[in-house]
C-alpha cells in the first residue's frame, strides 16, 4: 500500500505546484491587461517588459526604487505605460521587490516627471499611518504639523528637509493627500502613498496586499499624482 501511496503523493504535490503557477501567471495577465487598456484609452506607449524608462525615473524612490536584490537578482519594471501630460511625463508600472523581512512586494505606481523641481529639491515620503513603520528613508527627519492635527493623526511625514516639505505640504495639498485617502473615495479604500524626489512625485498603493481591481483604479492614482504635481508647480514650492 506504502507502494502506491507514494507516487500519488507526488502526483498530488506536482499538480498543486503546477496549478499555483498556472493560477499566479493568468493572475499577473490580469493585472498587465488593466495596464495595456489604460495605455489603449489613453493612446500612450505600451511596454510588457521596462525598456530602461520606469527604472530611470523611479531611481532613488524607497521600495519601487529597487532594482536588484540577493534573492530576486535584477528585477524589471512591467506592464509600464509612458505619455505626455500637461505636467510633464508620466508614467504607469507594476514592479515586484522583496522587502528587509523577505517577503514578496508587488507595487502598483503612477509618477510624475514635471519640468522644476518640486517640493524644493526635498525627498519627501507621506504615508498613511496605517502602513508607516518604524523604517524610514535613512537621513530623514519626521515632519509634523502642528496647525493640522487631522493631518498629523492621519499621515506619516518624513523628508530630507523639514522646512521645505511644510512649506511646499500648505492647506491646499495637505486636502488633496486626504481626499486620497478619504473612505469612499477614490482610489480608497486602497491606501495610497506619496513620494517626491526634485522633478519626480510617484503615488502608489501603500499596502502590500492592495492591487488596481480596475482600469479606474490606475486612473485614480494617475488624477491624485497630476493634482499634486500641478498644485506644487503652480505654487512654486
């Protein structure tokens, strides 16, 4: 009995294994497919695999900034989506990481490349305080708020320089980061974070688990990242 037992065992075992692969690569199909009709509706440039572009202007940004790791070796940017809009150049990609506890991060970015710095030059990370965790960009120093404790209560603030992030983060923008994150909104209740870095400002998905369920959702992103660059050019910040 022990005999026959075995192989079907490992017949049992490899069909599992085959079906969560087959399952895990219809599931990235899916989520690249969001991307290509995103870039159809907008008539924007389309590339399964990065050509160079998304790692460029992600460089230096925390997490979706990382391109190499000891475990994944190089890791490439995908389903990346590249146009012109009014603020600059802006580009749509999924690039997956493995983070300091080794586990497997997918993110789902949409960044800005406007034509001046924005914030001042400043590196700038704003998180929910739902997500934030006691690793921060090395260097960076909190930022409060003291005339917005709604603000404070409800987002984590770090930056390279603390009076140019006040300065450049006024009434106005500190309403837009909210209205991002407002439940009911959109893209909430997906937590969406912020990172800015001289010309470059990159919104994403803030929670590991969270994913663009829809084209709208990629559209969500894409309104809150050209509202907040377009506000801080406007203002000069």
């Amino acid at each position: 009995m022990i005999d026959v037992l075995a192989p079907l065992a490992l017949l049992a075992l490899a069909a599992g294994v085959v079906f969560f692969v087959l399952a895990a690569r219809r599931q990235r199909a899916a989520r690249r497919a969001l991307f290509r009709d995103l870039a159809d509706a907008t008539d924007r440039h389309y590339l399964e695999g990065d050509d160079g572009t998304a790692e460029r202007l992600a460089e230096g940004f925390q997490g979706f900034g990382v391109f190499h790791s000891p475990s994944l070796g190089a890791t490439v940017p995908e389903a990346v989506v590249v146009g012109q809009v009014a603020e600059g150049t802006i580009c749509h990609f999924l690039h997956g990481t493995r983070e300091l506890d080794g586990q497997a991060r997918e993110w789902t970015v949409c960044l800005v490349e406007a034509p001046e710095p924005l914030c001042g030059g400043a590196a700038v990370r704003i998180r929910p305080r739902e997500v934030a965790t006691v690793r921060e960009i090395g260097g960076a120093a909190q930022v409060s708020f003291a005339d917005d404790r709604e603000f404070d209560e409800g987002f984590a603030v770090t930056s390279s320089d603390s009076s140019a992030t006040r300065a450049c983060l006024d009434t106005e923008m500190r309403g837009l980061l909210a209205s991002g994150n407002r439940p009911g909104a959109r893209p909430a209740p997906l937590a969406v974070g912020v990172q800015i870095r001289d010309r470059r400002l990159a919104v994403y998905f803030a929670r590991r688990d969270d994913e663009a369920r829809n084209v709208n959702d990629l559209r969500a992103l894409e309104d809150l990242a050209r509202r907040l660059s377009a506000t801080l050019l406007k203002s000069g910040a």
